[in-house]
C-alpha cells in the first residue's frame, strides 16, 4: 500500500508498506473489510467472539443505542472491547445522545459513568480501565498525542 | 565529438578508468545538445513557441544546464550558484496536464548568446567536479557522481523531446545539416500479419545494484505471467494507417475513446501531426526536411490515434486487436533475445544514433520474427505507468516520476532512432499524457486478456493518510503501534477455543484487523467511511504481501 505525507507546507514523501515487513502477509485472507453504521447496524453483522471499538463511539451519532445493542451480536462468553478518547463529536452527536461528559443531577457524569452504567447490564467488567497513548501525526514537526481509555466487558452467561 | 556513446555500467570497474569514462560522457552529451540547437536557422528560431504548450527552445537550451548546477547545489555537491536569474528562469519546464492548458505565461528570455555562454560556464564547472569529486565504485543512489550522470541522463531525455520540437517548427525555421541527415531509403510498405509470441513469465524492473543509471520508476519488480498472443510482424507502417484514413476513421467516434475523440475535436485533427497534405498528394515532415510520404516508415501518432487504429482494424478484421500493455512488450523484448545499449557491439535497431536521424523502413531491422522490437520509434502501451513494488523516489529528484502515477500518462517502450543513454536500454520506462506527440508509433497485439489498470497509486487523502502513518508507520517518541497493542490484548484476554469470528469497529486502514487475524479464523473490518477502508484492501493485493516482491531499493 501507498501513501503521501505532509512534511511541511507543500512538500509531501513517499512511502509503501508491505504485509511481509509485519509479519501479516499469511493472515491477509482472513479478513474483510465493509463499510457500516454502527448506530444503525444491520442485521448480518453478528456472532462474534470478540467485538474491538477502536475510537468510534465518540465517532456516530447514538454511541447509547450501540452499546445497548451490540451484545445482541455477540456469542456466549465473548468479549467487548472499547477504546475510546471521549472526545465525542460535537457536530455528529446530539448533546442527549452523549454517553457522558457532562452533569447529571448537579453532579459530574463522566464518560465512564455512562458506559458502565450501560455496559453493566450486559457485561461484567474484567479489571481495571487503562489509559493507552497514540499519536495522530499532523506533519513532520506537529503531532497529537491521545490517551484511550480502554475497557474490557466479558459477556453475562 | 563522438556520435556513439553507451551509458556507463556504474557497478564496476576501475574508478579512475571510470572517471575518464564519464568525463567522455559528459562532454559527448554536451555536444550533441549543441550539435542539436545546429538545426535552428537563426537566433530568432529559438524563441518561437513549436508547440502553443510548451515552452520555446531557448527554455530547453538552458534548462538541461541549469539542471546540473540546481541538483549539485541540492546535493550540497556545490556550494556556489553559477547565475541564480538563469537557474531559477530556466529550472521548470512546462507540465502540460491537457491539450487546452495554454502556456500563457509571459518570459523574458535572455539572447541566445548569453545562454551559449552559461552553458560554457557549466561546462567547465562539471568538467572540473568530474576531475576532482572523489570518486569510489560502485557508484550508487547516494554517490556524487549519481547526481552527474543524473544531469547526462537528463540532457539526453531533452535531445529527444527538443528534437520533436524542432520537427514541429515551421520548416524554413530550421536547416538540414550532414549530422542529422535523414534515412533517404523508403518504398513499398510491406504488408503486416500476426506472428504467435509464446506465454511465460516476465520479470519487470530493476534491482538497486543493476549495473546501469536508472530513474527511479524503473527499481523494484513485478512479475507477470503473459499468456500467448499474436504480435504484429511491423510497427503499423504510414501506409498500413492511411487505410484507416480513407476508411474515414477521424471522423468515427465509435472508434475512439473519449478522451480520444475530445482530443481530436479539439484539435481538428484529419491525420497524424508529422504528414503533409499537399493538394492530391502527402508529403512528411521529419526533424528538419520536408520529403515525400514514406510509406513504408512507421507511423507517428499519439495513443490516443493509436488506440482508435486499432478498435477499426479490430471491427474491420473480427480479430480482438490492441496495443501491448508494458509486460507484453517484455515478453517480446524477452523472446527476442535483444542484448541491451552497453552490451551490444553496433545497436541491433535503428537507435541509439548509430544510424540515421530519422525513422526508416518497418522491414529493416529484424529480430527473430519480428521487426523493430527496439529502436525506429517509441511504442506506445496500453498501460498507464505506475510504481513497482518496491518503488522509492530519488530524494534529489522526487517529482521525476510520481506525477505521473495518476493513470493519465501511458507507457512508452522501445526507443526511437534518437533515444540515447538510458533511453536506449530495456528497462526504460517514460510515460507521456495520451495526446503528446513523441517520436512514437505502435505495433498492435491479437489477445483475448483484458488490460487491467494500476490500481497501486498512492493514497493522497488528507483525511486518510495520517491513519496510514498511525497503523503502518514507524513507532513516535517511543510510543508503540496502539493498534497492535489493543490487538494484542484483545488477544489476551479471548481464549484459544473461542476466536472463531473477530468484529473489529472502526478498523481505518486495517492495522488492527490483521492483528486480530493472527489468531482469529475471521475478522471483518468495518468503517463509516469507505475511503478509509480503500487502503486496508490494498494490503490485500499480492504484490504487497510476495515476499520476493519486497527488496527495497537505498
Ligand atoms: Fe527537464
């Protein structure tokens, strides 16, 4: 695969990158790729061992109805994996729509609150929320360095 | 000077033999830049546009000059500029994207004679770096005396396009010398048929210690398995077109592409650019004189003429016909067992120079069956170029060749009887938008295998490419590849016997599902935006995940 990055101003490289150079090459063929609405998910999408939200519940516009569905597809005994920077989008997502972040009662409602207060019906938590960094490289001298929070939910037999 | 010159094989030999050897080099192709400018009449003839796209010749005068002293001073090879007005003015050429894309701009060129003596100025400039640069073998990408045989190579590329130039200045605008005197042999065409080329398999591209000066686009491989076609015996002749002529193909959409007909439209061409319609009777132009139509010399269009030459003669015969796609050609060129420019004793077709400065009779240079293979003029291919896997840009040179990768410029193989240097060798590979006029014509293939386009190209999406530096670039301030460390505890914490199907929500460019894929039987990526997802696919093409693919070039 090829891509462009922006150095500085105008000036872009070049790079490509092969399956091989990680290790990938002889696993290619298990997977697929398709395009999806994750806060209106058909209905072909299910039976799955493990389901990974890699920064997209802060990404669509009902985060609540996903995470109150998604168990529905998921296999016995399988696990939920969220990873998220709760950096929910405001011009995607209704200010009721929010999973957290916001007061509720007069008090702080954080974004765990809500997902545990959600996911909680369904899933039992295993161990603690952990923080992981990434970094979003803008160009050559400009980067974004995140923290996801991510948790793991073991589905309710 | 010497007419015949041989690029130099850079991987041996004695480095002060070497040194000598390129410093003939530099200065033969020096010469036959000037020797070149020797067609135009007069001082005045250097400043007429030939063509309304480009620039005038006193721009290619200059330009291959100043390309030397603007790529040394990049390379830090040279610390001091020769004349900043002259190597900014005279730096970049006009890069015409469509045949309207009229080249406005107003410049105030200098005299010819302040040009000449720049020149001269670069002349004793290079001569004295090619005497003194220490010089250690091999030379490779990074080696100084690269960047000199970059700026031979370069001049070499420029003899060629300037000569198409002067072909299209008025005729009294230039005067015919002894040393470009044109083939004076022509005659009856002969009449074409279809000979069988074998299937196998070709190997294209080069590796980074092949032993020859390369641009970028021609490093790396791509192997492709050719099945059998049928080859025309000839390059389509002048006369075997007139047939599409008279057949009124210029004027029958259903023949062209569209592309080719909005050209034509444009351009309200009736026949190709370099024939003369003289009341009843065709006459042709060549670099620098007007003779009688050779019917039975190639024929120079551009694709797009090309192309629609063959959907007629297809309809015409019942016979699938087309152009070779760039493999197809190797696979002739392999068959044919052509030695390649530095190796051959005296050039097995009408390039390189060694003959006349013209094209010359399809019949005349035989390779095995079939007739120039290389050499007469330029072929053009049903491929638009692209990169090979493992392709890297020169770093001194980094829009010589990713400009092009946008499937609007076709490949050209072969050379032509002017193609010298790197031009002349197999594995060079120019690429010009459909409608540019080079010394170029076609042979035609029969086949029943579609053309399939490069889909390769680089992903260019603002929104896309940093996912693509996130998932697949190296590690930043020390921080690991977060998606194959939330792979990587999705794998601990899932048990052996239950990783049958893996879901992975919003998968970008694919990192994280591949990782999943190292122990789950499934897993399916999925994205809100499906431009994300184009790149995760393209890891998929087995050009990226061959093994034997990945040398990477330094
Ligand atoms: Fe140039």
């Amino acid at each position: 695969m090829r891509y462009t990055l922006k150095e500085e101003g105008n000036l872009i490289s070049y790079h490509e990158k092969h399956l091989t150079d990680f290790g990938l090459a002889e696993f290619a063929g298990k997977v697929d790729f398709l395009q999806g609405d994750i806060s209106n998910l058909i209905a072909k999408f299910k039976n799955y061992d493990l389901v990974l939200v890699e920064n997209a519940i802060e990404q669509t516009y009902d985060p609540i109805k996903f995470l109150k569905m998604i168990h529905k597809r998921m296999n016995k005994n399988s696990t939920l994996i969220i990873a998220s920077t709760y950096n929910w989008k405001e011009n995607i997502i209704e200010s009721e729509k929010r999973v957290g972040g916001f007061r509720k009662d007069g008090e702080s409602f954080t974004s765990l609150d809500g997902l545990t207060e959600i996911l909680s019906k369904y899933f039992l938590l295993e161990g603690q929320q952990i923080d992981i960094p990434f970094i979003y490289r803008e160009n050559a001298r400009m980067f974004k360095h995140y923290f996801s929070q991510v948790m793991i939910w073991r589905k309710k037999s | 000077m010497q007419r015949v010159t041989k690029t130099i094989n850079l991987q041996s030999g004695d480095p002060e033999e070497k040194r000598k050897e390129i410093l003939m080099y530099f200065h033969n192709s020096f010469d036959l830049e000037e020797k070149l400018f020797e067609t135009l009449r007069g001082d005045d003839s250097y400043f007429l546009r030939a063509d309304p796209l480009r620039h005038p010749l006193i721009f290619y005068f200059g330009h291959t000059a100043v390309f030397y002293i603007n790529k040394l001073v990049l390379a830090r090879i040279l610390d001091k500029r020769i004349d900043p007005k002259f190597e900014s003015m005279f730096a970049v050429g006009v890069d015409e994207m469509s045949w309207d894309d009229l080249n406005k701009a107003h410049y105030d060129w200098p005299i010819v004679e302040a040009v000449r003596s720049y020149r001269n100025k670069v002349r004793n400039t290079i001569d004295r770096l090619i005497k003194q640069l220490p010089l250690t073998m091999p030379i490779g990408w990074g080696n100084p005396f690269w960047i000199i045989m970059m700026g031979i190579e370069h001049s070499r590329i420029h003899v060629e396009t300037s000569s198409v130039l002067i072909r299209q200045l008025p005729r009294d605008e230039v005067v015919q010398t002894d040393f470009w005197d044109y083939c004076h042999e022509q005659g009856i065409s002969p009449e074409n048929e279809l000979l069988p080329v074998p299937s196998g398999q070709v190997k294209l591209g080069k590796v980074k210690d092949h032993s020859i000066y390369g641009w970028d686009c021609e490093y790396g491989s791509r192997k492709v398995n050719i099945k059998g076609f049928n080859a025309s015996k000839f390059l389509v002749s002048n006369h075997e077109f007139l047939k599409f002529i008279e057949a009124n193909g210029y004027h029958k959409k259903e023949f062209w592409t569209e592309e080719g007909w909005n050209w034509k439209e444009f351009q309200q061409a009736e026949f190709p650019r370099f024939w003369i319609k003289e009341e009843e009777c065709w006459k042709f132009r060549t670099m620098a004189s007007i003779v009688n139509m050779p019917w039975n010399w190639p024929v120079e269009v551009n694709y797009l003429e090309a192309k629609a030459f063959c959907n007629w003669l297809s309809k015409e015969t019942g016979i699938n016909l087309r152009l070779p796609t760039e493999a197809e050609w190797y696979r002739l060129h392999d068959q044919s067992n052509i030695p390649d420019q530095p190796e051959w004793e005296k050039a097995p077709g009408n390039i390189n120079l060694e003959y006349k400065a013209s094209p010359c009779p399809v019949d005349k240079f035989k390779f095995d069956d079939l007739y120039d293979v290389i050499g007469n003029v330029w072929q053009w291919t049903d491929m638009p170029i692209d990169a090979f896997p493992g392709f890297d840009v020169h770093p001194l040179y980094d829009d010589f060749s990713t400009p092009t990768f946008d499937n609007r410029h076709n490949l050209i193989k072969g050379g032509s009887w002017i193609s010298t240097g790197n031009e002349s060798t197999k594995h060079a590979r120019y690429a010009f938008r459909r409608h540019f006029y080079q010394h170029a014509g076609f042979r035609y293939i029969e086949t029943d295998q579609p053309v399939i386009l490069p889909e390769n190209l680089y992903e260019e999406e603002p929104d896309v490419t940093p996912y693509c530096d996130m998932h697949w670039g190296e590690d930043k301030f020390g921080i690991p590849n977060y998606q194959k460390t939330l792979a990587d505890l999705a794998l601990n914490f899932t048990e052996k016997n239950s990783r049958q199907h893996a879901l992975s929500i919003g998968c970008k460019v694919g990192r994280t599902a591949f990782e999943l894929a190292r122990k789950f039987n499934k897993v399916t990526g999925l994205d809100f935006t499906v431009r994300h997802l184009k790149a995760g696919v393209a890891m998929q093409n087995k050009e990226y995940c061959d093994i034997l693919s990945r040398k990477k070039v330094t």
